[in-house]
C-alpha cells in the first residue's frame, strides 16, 4: 500500500510536469551546454580534456540538479496539495519519497543518458566513459534524496532557493569525490569499485535516512 502512494505521488509529479516541458527540461539544457562549453574554454587537447572530463561532469551534474528542488514541494505547497497529502492516512516518508523520485526522474535520468555524448565530446575512453555512466546511476539518486530534505526545510522562505544551496551541496561533496575519483581510478588503469561502492553505500544511507527526514521536515514546515 505504501509503495502504491510512492508511485502514485512520482506518476502525479510526472504529470504536472509534463504540462511545464520547458521547466522540466531546463536542467539537462544547462547540464549539456555547461559542460560543452568547456572544451572551448581550455582548448582541444585531448589528454588535458580525459583529465578534466570527470570533474567538470559531475559539477555540472550537481548544479543542474540543484536547479529545480526549490520547486519540488513549493507548487503543492502554494496550492495547498501539501497539506491535503501530509493530512491524508498516507505516510509522510513515502510522500517525500515519491517526491524524490520524481526529481530523480526528471533530473538524474536525462543527465545519465546525456553522460556518454558528453564523454565523446571530452574525448574519454570507453570504459571511462562506462565508469562516468555507472557512477551517475549510483550518485544522482543521492543527489535528489538529499536534495528533498534541503526543499522540506526551506519550504516557504522567501530565499530558500540559496538556503538550500548552502544546505544540500556540502552533503553532496562525498558524491562528487566518488563519483570523480572513479573514473580517475580507471583513467590511470586501476579498478574503480572501491569507488563505485561507497557510492553504492550513500545510496543505500540516502535511502534510509533522507526520507524520513524529508517527512519530519515537512512537517515542522507546514507546522
């Protein structure tokens, strides 16, 4: 039943967004062209572009899902569709979960697709570029699940938007090194799943723990 509401509240958001294509959209817009515009920027060197590739994707990640998770409960929020849902017999924690997977959806899905264009564009190797691919799949989860805790907490502060910059890109610095340092590790011929699996482990941590905060911020919000 619980996992019902999960799905219906990620199946609900999807379908709102689908009526704003261009806000759904503006997050992998920026990811593709911020990235793109580094290999203007530093020349066509193709060993200097394989050394930065990593760093300059994963930051570009991290930014373009920050984008939009100011949004993630304030329309419901203005609305009033927050509060019905968190009066609602519902659990609070599948809500904010749903919520969080919606965004992942829509942010971290397009982004991992995109990954290997921009691992052409930087000139990396297959199995890097395979590593990158691995590493988003693991880390952009975390990304929107720490992301849905940073919303709950500034929900309905009129700066939240820089608010939950200064809240969530710190707990998101692990991502960035595991996920970076991965493909760095398989760049200079070594394994990468040390890597791999710590990343492995802050999704399952994020799993646990950002919903239920997720949930208890909210309410302290609408409280």
């Amino acid at each position: 039943m619980s996992g019902g509401v999960l799905a219906l509240v990620a199946a609900r958001d999807l379908r709102l967004a689908g009526r704003r294509r261009f806000e759904a959209l503006l997050p992998v817009v920026f990811f593709i062209v911020a990235a793109s515009l580094f290999p203007l920027g530093v020349g066509p060197e193709p060993q200097v572009l394989r050394q930065i590739a990593p760093g300059v994707v994963w930051v570009c990640a991290l930014l373009a899902a920050m984008l939009s998770l100011n949004t993630l409960f304030a329309s419901d929020f203005q609305d009033g569709s927050l509060e019905q849902m968190l009066l609602s017999r519902h659990s609070a924690v599948f809500i904010a979960a749903g919520k969080a997977l919606a965004h992942w959806i829509l942010t971290g899905l397009p982004l991992i697709l995109a990954a290997p264009v921009l691992g052409v564009l930087f000139d990396m190797h297959a199995t890097s570029i395979l590593t990158l691919v691995a590493g988003l799949m693991l880390g952009t989860p975390v990304l929107s699940l720490l992301g849905s805790i940073g919303a709950a907490l500034t929900l309905g502060l009129r700066s939240g938007g820089v608010l939950i910059l200064l809240i969530v890109l710190p707990l998101c610095i692990p991502v960035l090194i595991f996920g970076a340092g991965a493909v760095g590790m398989v760049d200079m011929g070594l394994s990468a799943n040390g890597h791999l699996s710590l990343l492995g482990a802050l999704l399952l941590l994020s799993l646990v723990a950002a919903p239920p905060a997720a949930a208890a911020a909210l309410r302290i919000s609408m409280s």
